[in-house]
C-alpha cells in the first residue's frame, strides 16, 4: 500500500504521533497535479478529473520510483497524485480535534509532495480541500504552479450551507444516518443537483446508478468515524486566510481558478465570488451548472478550464488575459473601515450592507432552531428507550 509518513514534533503528546496518509499516483509526465479532496471524501471522489488530466484508469505501479521534477515522463504528459485526507479512508485517523486544521492538513500534503520528489505542483483542492490548497499556497507558495479551488469558502461561519427547511431536513437526517444506504441517499442530495440526478440513463435514472455507486463504496470502504468526522469539521470550522496569507498568494504570481457549481447548497456561490474578487488579479471565476460536486457533474468542463489553467501557466500567461474579476477599482469596494465606498469616494447607500447584516441574522436563527430540532429529536429518543414497559398482570 502506498503511504506517505508524516511526523510529528517529537514531544511525544500521543495527538502528536507518526500520521500514515495513503494516496495514488497516475499518468507520468513534467506536470505534477496534487489533487485534495473535500471533508469526508476519498481520493477516488477524483476519478473523472484523474481521467481526464492523465487518460490513465488504473494507478502507477508504486515500485517503480516517483519521476520527480525532470524524471523519465513525457514532457507534455501529466502526473496526478491525489490522496485520502487525514481522518478518512485509509488514513490515519487522530483522536484529538486540535490535529485536524487546514494548516496541519496543508503540512501533509507538503510532506506527500516531498515523498514523492515533486519540487513544485499544480494545486487543486475540492471544497475542504481547496480550504486546504489555498493554506498550502499561502504557507509555501514557492511550491505552487499554479491553484484551483472548487466550490470553495473561505471557512468559519462560512461553511454553513444554505439554510432553508430542505437543507435543516437534510442536516437532521444526516446526523441520523446509520447505515450506507441511509448515508447514500443524503450524498446524493447535497452532491447533485436534481435535475442531473432525475437525468434518464438506459432504463434507469442516474440517481439510481449513483446510489448503487455510493453503496458500494461505503460498504466496502467504511462509514467516516466519529474522530474523522468532527476532526475534519473542526478544520473547516477554523479555517481563515488572514490578509498577509492572501496577499502572499496574490504577490507570488501564480495563476488561480475558482470553479464554482452554481446550485451549491454546501458551498455557497457568494462566498467563492468574494473569495475570487480578493485574490484579484490573479483569479479567475468559472460558474458552472451543477452542484456541490461539480467536478463529477460537470467533469468535461471542468477538466477543460483545469487543462486551460496548466496551459496557461506553462505560457506565462498574463494577468490582465487571465483574470474575468472587475477591477474593484470601477465599482463598489469595501474599505479598510468596513463600510461602503464607490470608487471616487462617495458614500454608498447603507442599505444593502443592513439587508446582508439582516440575511446573516436569519442564517443564523435558522442554524440554532435546526440545532433545537435535533437536539429535540435526539432527546425524544433517549426518553423512548428509557420509557418503562407496562406488563399487565395476565402475563405474570
């Protein structure tokens, strides 16, 4: 089994021991593509990108060596790592939350990076993992060629998803979710939009074949444990790029892409926006129509922007060409103080920002009564356990 080692301090604090991260290798060429997927997803979530990047199906024999920066692969050929994550498939998986941030989770992606001799990679990180691609690339900048996000966020309060009653049903639904075929089923909804799911396929529809899929696959693979689970959610939870991290990775010229599904319900599509128009000049925003797991709903255009990213970086590209973000400059900026200003100084109409202030305050009244629901839940069901049985005297 392929596994990259990652080490801790040495102090000897039992959170701090040896990490093994599992990952797979395909194709052989100069480009080297780092793939990170997202909270709770494995390194085969990848596989339509995988394909499409390198054409290979199965993964490199790993007896033979890594090819490295200049090895024995075809100059225009692709290489692509991707990898399970900390805390999920066949990772380690710590008990302490404290060992789940992105920015730990960025040192084992450096560390696979050093084990397989790449010097340098392109980035491409999948919601969580595009939290962590982007920490990577503002802690080492000097190792990205280039970075891609997908349906991205930029952590914290961030990551609460489009609160509306379907999403607080999913949420308590998901937390009652024993077994692979319940867990399946709720995948499913937050990954696709229904319109692709609903999509006609052979005699079946395409729900019916992912959700034999999503089985499989956490049958064979097992159900996320609890440490996993709730270390990698502390990890999206305390996530940030403070204003040094983002100018770093503006400063270091590499080129950035963020892909975004346009009906996300996880990731919200205001969020990436913001996050594009922050890394300005060097972003560019592709919106596509799909959801959260646009890179499996979408994978012929989303391979082509990622194709069209390593080509435009081997080109050296210009920013001016690259980048599809207004000059903040010709609009509504937000100014050091946090209030509204146009361009020419003018004060903007306060308005909008006591209408955003107003949409947080419902976001998060709808956040607490999705947790009263289920805590109220969780409560019906331990009284029901612990109700006594009536037995009446005729069966004495």
């Amino acid at each position: 089994m392929p596994y990259c080692l990652v080490s801790g301090s040495g102090s000897g604090r039992e959170e701090e021991k040896e990490v093994r991260i599992f990952y797979q290798r395909y194709g052989h060429g100069a480009t080297k593509v780092l793939l990170i997927i997202g909270f709770a997803g494995t390194h085969d979530t990848w596989g339509p990108q995988v394909k499409g990047l390198t054409g290979a199906a199965d993964p490199v024999d790993e007896e033979a060596p890594a090819d490295g920066d200049t090895g024995g692969g075809a100059e225009e050929g692709v290489e692509v790592c991707c990898f399970d994550n900390r805390g999920v498939g066949r990772s380690s998986v710590p008990a302490q939350k404290s060992q789940y941030t992105t920015a730990i989770m960025a040192n084992d992606a450096l560390a696979l990076m050093d084990h397989l001799g790449w010097r340098r990679a392109h980035v491409f990180g999948h919601s969580m993992g595009s939290m962590i691609a982007s920490k990577l690339a503002a802690t080492a900048p000097e190792r990205v060629v280039s970075l891609a996000l997908l349906n991205t966020t930029g952590g914290g309060y961030q990551c609460i998803p489009k609160v509306d009653w379907h999403t607080i049903s999913l949420a308590c639904r998901f937390l009652r979710a024993r077994t692979p075929e319940q867990r399946a089923i709720l995948d499913l909804e937050v990954h696709y939009t229904r319109e692709y799911l609903e999509e006609a396929v052979g005699s079946s529809t395409r729900r019916q074949m992912l959700y034999q899929e999503y089985v499989k696959g956490l049958s064979s693979g097992g159900m996320q444990s609890r440490h996993g689970f709730e270390g990698q959610l502390n990890a999206c939870w305390t996530h940030q790029l403070s204003s040094k991290e983002l100018d770093r990775i503006r400063s270091e010229g590499f080129l950035v892409l963020v892909i975004h599904g346009r009906y996300d319900i996880v990731a919200q599509l205001y969020h990436a926006k913001r996050l594009a128009e922050k890394l300005q000049p060097v972003a560019k925003l592709v919106e596509l129509h799909g959801g959260h797991l646009v890179s499996n709903e979408r994978p012929a255009e989303v391979n082509m922007s990622l194709m069209e990213l390593i080509k435009a970086s081997r080109s050296n590209t210009d920013l001016k060409e690259w980048s599809n973000i207004p000059d903040k400059s010709d609009g509504i900026i937000v100014g050091s103080t946090g209030c509204l200003t146009r361009g020419n100084g003018d004060n903007v109409n306060y308005l909008m920002l006591t209408y955003n202030l107003l949409g947080k305050l419902q976001l998060i009244l709808l956040f607490f009564f999705g947790v009263f629901y289920v805590i109220l839940e969780h409560t019906r069901r331990i009284v029901r356990i612990l109700k006594p049985v009536r037995v009446s005297a005729s069966t004495l």
